[in-house]
C-alpha cells in the first residue's frame, strides 16, 4: 500500500509544468543575494539571524566537522519536522513529545524559519537531534539538504509547503504532510492565484491534517487529496505551570490588564486609549459605561502591561511609552523570577514591559484580562490558546482569521469578547475587571475551553506513525 501511495505522489508531482517550475526557481536563485542582505539587516537587531546563513543554502560542511550528525540506521527513522517561527515550534514540541512516545529511536530533524523559533526548538533537541535552518526553496539547495539528511518523512507545521521540495520529496518517495495545518480564506485566495504553481506541490502532499473543517476544504480545493480533521495542536500545549502561579502571586493584590503579543501600531493606539479614559474624553461617541469604567482605569491597583510580538521592537516599545508620557517598568530589569514591588509601579502613571521570552505563562498570570494583539490591525490575531490555558479571558479586536476557528469557539464558550476598535476593547476591558462575578465566570469559561478541545497532539502522532510504516 505505502508503494501504491508514493507512486501516486510521484505521478502527481511528475505533471508540474515543468516551464512554471523553472521559471519560479529561476525566480528563487535571483533572489538569493536580497535574501543574504536581508539576514544581515535582521541580524543587526537580533544576532540569532546571523547564526550558520549558508544552512539555507544546504551546506551543512560545519555538522561533519563536529559530528553533531551521523545518517541514522533503518531502525532509527529521522522524522523531519519544520516549524517556522515561534507559534509553530511551540505547536511543534506538542507533537514531538507524542511522537517520541510512540517511535522508539527516533530522531529529530527541526528546521525553523526565523531566530526566535530556532531560539524555541533548541528546547525541543535530545541526543542524536539535529537542528538547521530552513532550506531555500531552489532545486540545488533542496537536493543538498535532502542527500545530506536523508529524513524518513517530513512534517511541517501549519502552512509551510513550497514547490521544490515538495517535487523533490515526492520524487524520492519521502512522505510529506502538513501538521496542524490552517489555510485562512485570504490565503486561499491569495494562493489560488498561483495555481499553476501551488495545486501541484498540494497534490503531492501524503497528508493534511488541518485544524478545522473550513481549513479542510481549502486544502483539499488547493489540490490536497489526504485530509483529515484533527483539531489544533496548541490545546494540547503544557502551560508551564511554575510561572503561572509566580505571576497569580505577584498581582494577587492587584488588577492588571494585558496587551498581549501586540503588533505594530497597537501600542500607540493602546496608549492614546488609556489617556482618553484618564483624561474623561468620550470615547468613539459612547459614554454610556464610562462613567463606570474611569475610576477603575485610575485606581491605583490597576496596571497596564504591554508584552511586544517580536523581541526586535522591545526597544522601540519602550521608548514609544516613554514619548506617550509614561514610565516604563521592564521584565528584563527583575532579578530573574525575584518578585519586585509591583505597588510602586502603579501610580497611573508606570505601564510594564513584557520585554522577555519564554514568560508568557508568567504575563498571563499576572493578567486579569488580555487584549489580542494583531487583533487590532489587519493582522489576523496571535494565538488566543494559550491565553484560555492559563484561564485568562480574552478582548479580541475584528482581524482574528490566523485563528479563525479558535475564535469563534472562544467567543461561544463565553471566553472571549470581540469588538471593533482598541477605545472599544480598553473599555470592554475595564468594564470585565470592575465586575467580579462576570470575570471569575469568564476565567473559569477559559480554562474550559482550553482542556474541551484537546486531543489533537495524539490523533496526528499516530496518523504519522501510520504514515511512517
């Protein structure tokens, strides 16, 4: 059967038009100078960018000369793994840890796309691992990454698929699925576009295992002839529980109000909010609740925090704190998990930084309510999972399609509120935290939400094991 299956990927892929194919490659060897430059600019901000540039090329001379890689034995399948940034590596270690229950000897190829997801996946390595970076899609980079490693199959999270290495894997029987798979409709459509291109390379997939039925659809009119539903691996993902509960100590005393993963232009709006309610200004022409809402947004037992998406812009965040008239009080200046005296930041007049990683468990419990950052730009929204798993309820602005599903299921459980503008979502906000018994309902709808809907991490490790014999 798992002949049968391989030849169909090839016959499949084999019909690419060979003059689109070569044309895009062409395309992508063209630009391979812009992408060096562009590593290079990045790398001024965050230094990881800088770190082995020609393993996107496929040269690997660097592993041979420490022998951190030997071709495993047939008894050892190398599982091959790419998750390109952060969100996806997080999903990715979910789906790890069931496989290496299920697989014995199996050893893992991780490939990341970006600094802080290779930063993340160096969490998820074990002995006989190896970590690169994503290979750049031309055809003789592809083979170079492919001759060297040689995986058993390959897994890559969420949305990542790009036509030479989809030819490539199909050529050589490699099995190739997408994890956790989601396809927003305006990457459908933008997708589509290329169809000539992309329904090939979707055609050749062994597997899709996508998060929703929505998702489903739009993988299988791409091309996809494998799909399942799953569900969405990040339900899965283990809140680490000690930063949790410091954070749940250190405000115990106070109400604090989060914006999460926030996006561009998203702190400036948040912070113009802030003054307008400070300052009794009417807020998008309603007045209705502020009355309610100002002497809580003054109270000296609320304070803001604003926790950047990317490390790159902690610094422009601050100073952008700074140039609004606030002080800014930074994560990265506590002394490791040493609590410090939150009581003397809240004077109205200090907003906090979240200016560190790995600590998003430790934010979200000190948060009594999270607003969604890329919800409030034309964004499409940061993960709200993570945020239900620490029974934080949500404020969500109107760009949620990243996690279209997650939405929707979050707003019905009663986890989650959805409105237009950020002056709409400080007040809904505020109005959350000065009612007691609507914000214990919410956070205990959080955290429901998060475990109903678990189970995905186990479906998939076992659809990849079948995939795998």
């Amino acid at each position: 059967m798992a002949g049968l299956v391989t030849g169909v990927w090839y016959e499949k892929i084999s019909h690419m038009p060979s003059l689109s194919l070569a044309l895009y490659s062409l395309l992508m060897w063209c630009a391979q100078p812009i992408l060096r430059m562009k590593l290079m600019l990045r790398g001024r901000q965050e230094r990881g960018y800088l770190t082995q540039i020609e393993e996107r090329f496929g040269h690997y001379s660097h592993l041979n000369n420490q022998l951190k890689f030997e071709h495993p034995p047939s008894d050892q399948p190398l599982v091959w793994v790419h998750a390109v940034s952060l969100g996806e590596t997080r999903a990715a270690a979910v789906l790890v840890a069931e496989l290496r229950k299920r697989i014995p000897g199996m050893r893992l190829l991780l490939t990341n796309g970006t600094a802080t997801g290779r930063a993340e996946g160096e969490t998820l390595l074990q002995a006989g691992d190896v970590q690169v970076w994503q290979v750049w899609d031309t055809p003789f980079a592809v083979k170079r990454f492919l001759n060297y490693f040689q995986p058993s199959l390959g897994i890559l999270m969420e949305t990542e698929l790009w036509p030479n290495m989809a030819q490539q894997c199909a050529a050589r029987r490699i099995p190739l699925a997408i994890a956790n798979a989601r396809m927003s409709e305006k990457s459908f459509r933008a997708t589509n576009q290329f169809a000539w291109l992309a329904q090939p390379a979707y055609q050749s997939l062994a597997a899709v295992w996508a998060q929703s039925e929505d998702d489903a659809k739009r993988f299988a009119m791409l091309g996809a002839q494998q799909v399942e539903v799953q569900g969405n691996l990040k339900f899965d993902a283990e809140v680490d529980a000690t930063k949790l509960e410091l954070g749940r100590t250190l405000s115990a005393a106070h109400t604090i109000i989060m914006l999460a993963s926030s996006r561009e232009g998203e702190e400036a709006a948040l912070l113009q909010s802030i003054q307008k309610y400070m300052e009794n200004k009417p807020v998008d022409g309603i007045n209705a609740a502020y009355s309610a809402t100002k002497n809580v947004a003054n109270d000296e037992n609320v304070a803001w925090l604003i926790v950047p998406r990317h490390p790159q812009r902690f610094e422009v965040v601050a100073q952008l704190i700074e140039s609004h008239g606030f002080k800014v009080a930074r994560r990265s200046q506590w002394q490791g998990d040493e609590m410090p005296n939150l009581q003397s930041m809240l004077d109205g007049k200090t907003i906090l930084l979240g200016d560190s990683l790995g600590d998003m468990a430790l934010y979200y419990g000190m948060s009594d309510v999270a607003l969604l950052g890329g919800s409030f730009e034309p964004l499409g929204g940061q993960n709200l999972i993570e945020a239900a798993a620490c029974a934080c309820p949500v404020v969500m602005g109107p760009s949620t399609f990243n996690f279209a599903e997650a939405a929707h299921l979050s707003l019905q459980a009663g986890a989650s509120v959805q409105v237009n503008t950020m002056q709409q979502g400080v007040q809904a906000a505020l109005e959350w935290v000065q009612n007691a018994e609507a914000l214990q309902h919410a956070q205990a709808a959080a955290a429901k939400f998060a475990t109903a809907h678990q189970g995905a991490a186990a479906k998939t490790a076992q659809a990849v094991v079948k995939l795998l014999h």
